[in-house]
C-alpha cells in the first residue's frame, strides 16, 4: 500500500487572514521592491540567487489554500523562476483555488524586482527577502572579487526566528490587557474625504517614482523642526488639501500609517507584524499653515507610536481570533464580515503612507547599486518612501488618471530647492 505524503501547514499570523478576504482586481494586496542596479541584469545568475534565497525562507514555498474555518498556507514542491517584467504593477497574486506562490521576482533591465502578496509577510519581511536575494545575486555575479572576502548577510535570522507568529508571542491575553491598560473611550470617526477620479483601464495602477537627495530632504525637514517622516506625511496631508474642491473641504483629510511593531518587541520574524494608525488634519477647521500640519501630525506620532498603544490596538484583534465561538464561524461568514469591516473602516480613510525606512547593504556593494524603491497596490492614492544611502524613493501608486496631488507634492519639494528625478509607468 503506498503510503499517502504528509501535508506540511502553518496556520495564518493575526494580519494574515484580513488580505484574502478583502483582496480584488481593484486592490490585490501586493507590494513591490525594486533595487536598481548600475548595470542590467543577468537573469541566469538571478535565477540561482533565487534559488539560494528560497531556501532560507520557508514560508516562501507555500500556497494559500482555503479551510472549513480558515485560511492556511500549504507547502509546496512548486520551483520559483525568474521572468522578465511583463504585467501591470502589482498585479494578482492570489487567485481563489489556484495553487500558485505568493510572490514573484522578476527583473527589467537594470532592475531587479519582487512582488509579494500580503499575507505571506509585511514590508519589513519583504525587505530582508530582498536583500538576501540581492546579496547573493550580487556575491555570485562578481565572485572573482567577493571570493576571499564575502560581505555578511544583513538579516541573519534563524528559520524558527523567521517563522515566528509575533502576534500570537506577544499577546499579552485578556485578563492582562484589562490589568495594564486601561480602555480609551474612542472618538467617533467622521467620514474623511475621499479622492475621486478617472479609473485606469482594466484596473491598472499609475506608478509615480521620485528620486532625490536624503541629505537635502533631511535639511529641508530640519528647516521645519521636524523628522524626515513627519515631514513627509505631513506634505502628503497638505498636498492632497490644496486640490480638494471647496465643498469638501469641511471633511477632514486621513492617512492610514502603518507600524512596524518590531521596534517594540524582541521580534525578527520574516511574517507580518505590524499595526496601523490614522493620522489626519481638518483644513476646515484649523489653520491652512503648513507649519501647524507638520504639528499636528507630530502629536499624532507621539500619541500612537508607542508600545502601550499598539497593544491597544492589537490585543482585542488577537483576542477576538482567539474566542472560541469566533473559531468556529465557518469561512464564508468570517470573510463577509471583513469585508465589511474593511469597507467601514475605509470611509474614515482619504489615502495611506508607508515608510519602510533606511535600506542597509554591505558596504562592499556601494558601487553595484544605486538606490531601491517600494510601492504597494492602491484602491486609493498611496506614497511609499525607503532610503539607501543619499537616495531617498518617494513612489505613488494610484487607480485614477489624474495626478494634480503628486504634482503638488512634488512642486513643493522643487520650490524648496529639492532636485527629483521623476519617472513613471504611464
């Protein structure tokens, strides 16, 4: 009698399970890395660094598949392969009973990209799967000058460290969550504004790349008294005001931010863990001056970006996955109802910012690449910023034509006397 193989699974993190749930053609919940190279790529060599790197990682093997109650990730015997780019940014990934990957790589000349659908990991996670990637496409294509002298992996994590459910370690549980921290009545949400426009053919995104100097940014930010990252939300916040109609405007103005919580637990999973924040500022109401934006989002910072705050917000989400009479609602009732959580939460949102932070290689590589960028799928305009050494990537992604707020943004930066180099996909 042949003996039936053994199914290897690993249940979903807390964050995982909302992105099959609410994903679409309009919004497929997949990000994208992209490190430009100073010269092309060699697709070969790319393919065996491809696959060095999956090796570490896993969860990277996996397929999402579909339970009585909920979603799993499924090992596979499935080989990963490097193609040339050919679709749309970010395009789906996930597909309801195809048995696919959830990531791709992919490459364009002198870039090398991955795409990767939310479920399988946060934008921090991505990052160290691209480094690593990029790392070892690097040491393999100059091995005659790297062969005595092979620069260190970054992310050096161990395989249970990268499959740590986060979530799941660090919730406190109920009776501790009501001893440590005491329940915050919430304001009730106003409806924020919301951008409208021309939709893009066949739900196609518009991708708006900036590159500029992190050093003239940094001053600049330092001329306003405030961080790089409030700055730049704060610009966002401004940029999307000055092109609002007149009869909107008594509607507050709402960024969807999300927050690595690695920074406050001792945590170096490669799977998502991340929480997020509403920062938002009503132009009807207070001053027009850009200097009080950039203040009150500082506040807003404060206020949200610290442990007991986070853990405000992410304790009753584990809790309630925890409950058993929620364990046992069958699937199909679990995702209509994050549906519709997911379409009530939207209306108090106008747009989302991500920051990903500064990118770190090893020195020795300074001469081989010349910046990276981020960018994730949008049902709204998104900005998404990283660094890598003076070069700072600010990306928009957006389903509408129109583009009077990037161009706003990034007028603002020019009349400070900021250089960008601007590209895009359209």
């Amino acid at each position: 009698m042949k003996q039936r193989k053994r199914v290897e699974w690993t249940r979903l993190d807390n964050a995982s399970k909302f992105f099959p749930a609410t994903c679409n053609e309009k919004d497929t919940k997949v990000f994208r890395f992209s490190c430009e190279l100073y010269e092309v790529v060699e697709p070969e060599v790319l393919q065996q660094a491809l696959n060095t790197t999956i090796e570490a990682f896993p969860l990277y093997k996996s397929v999402l598949r579909r339970g009585v109650f909920w979603y799993y990730l499924e090992k596979s015997d499935i080989s990963p392969t490097v193609e040339i780019e050919a679709n749309p940014v970010c395009a789906p990934i996930y597909i309801r009973d195809k048995r696919n990957l959830l990531f791709r790589v992919f490459y364009y000349n002198n870039r090398i990209s991955v795409e990767i659908f939310h479920t399988l990991s946060d934008g921090t996670g991505a990052l160290w799967f691209m480094q690593t990637l990029v790392h070892h496409y690097l040491v393999l294509k100059y091995k005659e000058t790297f062969e005595d002298n092979t620069p260190k992996l970054n992310y050096n994590a161990s395989l249970s460290e990268k499959m740590d459910d986060s979530f799941g370690r660090y919730f406190l549980g109920e009776n501790k969550l009501k001893g440590k921290f005491r329940k915050d009545k919430r304001e009730k949400a106003s409806k924020s504004y919301h951008i409208r426009g021309t939709r893009l053919e066949e739900n196609r995104m518009k991708l708006i790349e900036g590159s500029m100097s992190v050093k003239a940014i940094l001053e600049l930010a330092h001329k306003y008294n405030t961080t790089l990252t409030i700055f730049i939300t704060a610009l966002f916040l401004y940029s999307i005001y000055k092109e609002m109609s007149t009869y909107v405007k008594n509607r507050p103005v709402v960024l969807s931010v999300p927050i690595n919580l690695r920074q406050f637990f001792a945590s170096v999973t490669a799977r998502n863990f991340f929480s997020t924040m509403n920062v938002g500022y009503h132009f009807g109401k207070g001053s027009k001056d850009f200097k009080e934006v950039i203040q009150r989002v500082k506040e807003c910072f404060e206020k949200e970006v610290n442990e007991e705050s986070v853990n405000k917000q992410f304790n009753p989400l584990v809790s309630l996955e925890k409950n058993p009479f929620a364990r046992i609602i069958p699937l199909p009732f679990k995702d209509y109802s994050l549906r519709i959580a997911n379409k009530l939460k939207d209306r108090g949102i106008t747009a989302a910012l991500s920051n990903v932070g500064k990118i770190s290689m090893p020195k020795e590589f300074d001469a081989y690449i010349r910046q990276f960028f981020v960018c994730t799928s949008a049902r709204r305009p998104q900005l998404c910023i990283c660094s890598y050494r003076d070069r700072l990537a600010v990306s928009f992604t957006s389903p509408f034509l129109e583009t009077e707020i990037q161009r706003t943004f990034f007028q603002f930066l020019s009349n400070e006397g900021i250089e960008i180099e601007i590209s895009s996909n359209i």
